[in-house]
C-alpha cells in the first residue's frame, strides 16, 4: 500500500499518519532520491536535503544551506533541477529561494548568454530586432546590447 508524504508548513516533517520518523526519514531519501542521472541531479538532492535538516536545526544548518546556493552555478541547470524537485515535495521556500537566484543571475546578462541558458533560438530578422530595440528603448538606457540582439 502507498502512503502519501506530505509536507507541512517550513518544518521539515514528512510523515504519513502511523508511520515513525525513521519511516519517514527512509521515504524522504526515496521520494527525494529518485531518479538521479547525473550530478546536476545528485547537488540538487544534496541541496534540498540540506534546507530539510536545516529547518529543524539551528542557525549553522540554515547557513550553510544558505551558503550551497551561494555557489551554484545557474549554466549547470541545478537550479533548475532544485525548483522541480522541491516543487514536487512542496517546498516553496526553496522554490522561492532558488527562483530569486536565477533572476539574479539574469540580470544584467548578455542575451547571448540567456538564450544558451535556456536553450532559446533566435528567430528574429535584422528588421525586427531593430523596431523592438526602438520601442522599448527606454528599457534598455543602461544596457549594452550584445552581437546576437
């Protein structure tokens, strides 16, 4: 019989009625743990692990969760991976955590850059990059367009 985990709140407690904490610790590895490719997968893992424990720890837990994503690199697409996973196990804090850290690595980005982040094609003629760099030129005062735009 399956048994559905939930999450409640920003405790890390994820037990379902009648089972014990270590049960519910074991589910969680599982739940968590599956499937893992690559290690884009296993850091995002880690990560969300970590902000578990931290939950129910003390302030050095929550620093040093704090301090893994202080140290992704975005290219990577674990944070990606993170905000998947964790929004799956509902844990919104870290999908919100890690949603504001990829904005903050948008910004003042090269379109270049964000459109091999995401994997975006550039199907815009010469003409149309041209009308939209002049009706929105007040969105871009302080920016530098790059080659591709």
């Amino acid at each position: 019989m399956n048994k559905k985990i939930t999450h409640k709140g920003s405790k890390s407690t994820m037990a379902s009625q009648g089972e014990s904490s270590s049960a519910a610790g074991n589910k969680k590895s599982t739940l968590i743990g599956s499937p893992a490719h690559d290690s884009g997968s296993s850091l995002a893992i880690d990560i969300i692990r970590t902000y578990l424990k931290a939950q129910d720890g003390d302030d050095e837990a929550k620093k040093k969760f704090e301090a893994e994503f202080a140290h992704i690199n975005p290219e990577t697409h674990v944070l990606f991976e993170v905000i998947n996973r964790a929004h799956k196990l509902d844990l919104t804090d870290v999908v919100e955590i890690a949603s504001r850290k990829i904005a903050d690595e948008l910004q003042n980005r090269p379109i270049s850059w964000i459109r091999k982040v995401f994997n975006i094609k550039d199907d815009f003629t010469a003409e149309e990059k041209a009308k939209v760099k002049a009706e929105t030129a007040w969105a871009f005062e302080d920016y530098e367009f790059d080659d591709d735009f």
